[in-house]
C-alpha cells in the first residue's frame, strides 16, 4: 500500500515538473525574454538589465518622487496639508534608498561568494591565494578570464593596478557568467 502510494506521489511530481517547464519555457523567473538561441557572452553585452526592476519600478519611483515634492511645494502656504506633504516626501526618499539598498545588498553577498571562488580557482592552479593587493572589484573581473589567462591576468592585475573595466576588455577568452543578476 506504501510502495503504491509513494509511486503514485513520484509520478504526481514527475508531471508537475514537466508542466512547470512548458509553462516558463520563453521566460526565467525575473520575466526577461530568454532568446531560442544563447548568443556567447562578451565584454559587450555582460551587463544584465532587468527591465522590470531598472526601468519600470525606478522609473515609478522617480516619478513618485517628484509627485511628492511637487505636493509639498504646492503645500507650503497650507498649515494642514504641510505636514502630511512632508511625510510623504520623506517615505518616497526612503523608498529610493531602499530601491538602491535592496539591490546593492545581494551584489555584496555575490562579491565575497566569486572573491572565494577566485580565490579557489587560484589556489588549485598555482597553490597560492590570489594576491592580496587585488581589490574585490578586480577580483570579480577575473571572473571572466579563462583559466588560460587566468593567472596571468591576476598577476599583471596585481602589479599594474589594472582598473576592473580594463581587467574586462584585457579578457581573450571570455568566461560567461550567466548567474550574476
């Protein structure tokens, strides 16, 4: 009786599973358009937008933002509009902050994550850590390099006080990082 009921709940997943693939195919969670056909990551085209985030929740905000100030000029002769303007100007200022810190946060925890994997990376092909001179920004640059020039690229990174947008374009053999968002 066991045996049947956890096959019957097996096959129930193993169909729900296949449905859920047929209804996100064309999409990824964040609802960006996923194209039929991976075109290979490069330095051009690395950076990530998610246009339901960057352009149209900022933009709501921004917009949100002006409306208030706008409330709050038009308010200033008004003794009992005055305060509840002023409230509303300051939640929208917390709102922009909070737009930027909810994004800013995650990137934080991404960099100590690819700075430890660098770092491992590193280590298992020279058996030393990576110079400790490199920034967290520059060290998440090297994320793209290929192990050919990984080393490389880290050492002359170190030295040179290589800038992580010119560790980026010094990159021959891109290593796609389709993870980051």
């Amino acid at each position: 009786m066991k045996c049947l009921q956890l096959q019957q709940l097996a096959s129930l997943l193993q169909t729900s599973t296949a449905e859920l693939r047929k209804t996100t195919e064309g999409r990824d969670i964040l609802f960006r358009e996923v194209p039929p056909k991976m075109t290979p990551q490069s330095y051009a085209n690395h950076a990530q937008i998610v246009p339901m985030f960057h352009r149209v929740l900022f933009g709501l905000i921004a917009l949100t933002l002006i409306g208030s100030c706008v409330n709050l000029y038009l308010s200033f002769g008004d003794h009992q509009r005055l305060y509840s303007a002023s409230l509303i100007v300051v939640l929208n200022v917390c709102m922009v902050i909070l737009f930027f810190f909810c994004r800013i946060f995650p990137l934080k925890a991404q960099d100590r994550a690819i700075r430890a994997e660098e770092n491992l990376r590193h280590l298992v092909q020279t058996g030393k850590l990576l110079d400790p001179r490199l920034s967290v920004l520059q060290i998440v640059a090297l994320r793209f390099a290929s192990d050919g020039e990984f080393v490389a690229l880290a050492q002359r990174a170190a030295e040179e006080g290589l800038s992580p947008d010119a560790i980026k374009r010094a990159v021959k053999e891109w290593r796609a990082d389709t993870y980051r968002v």
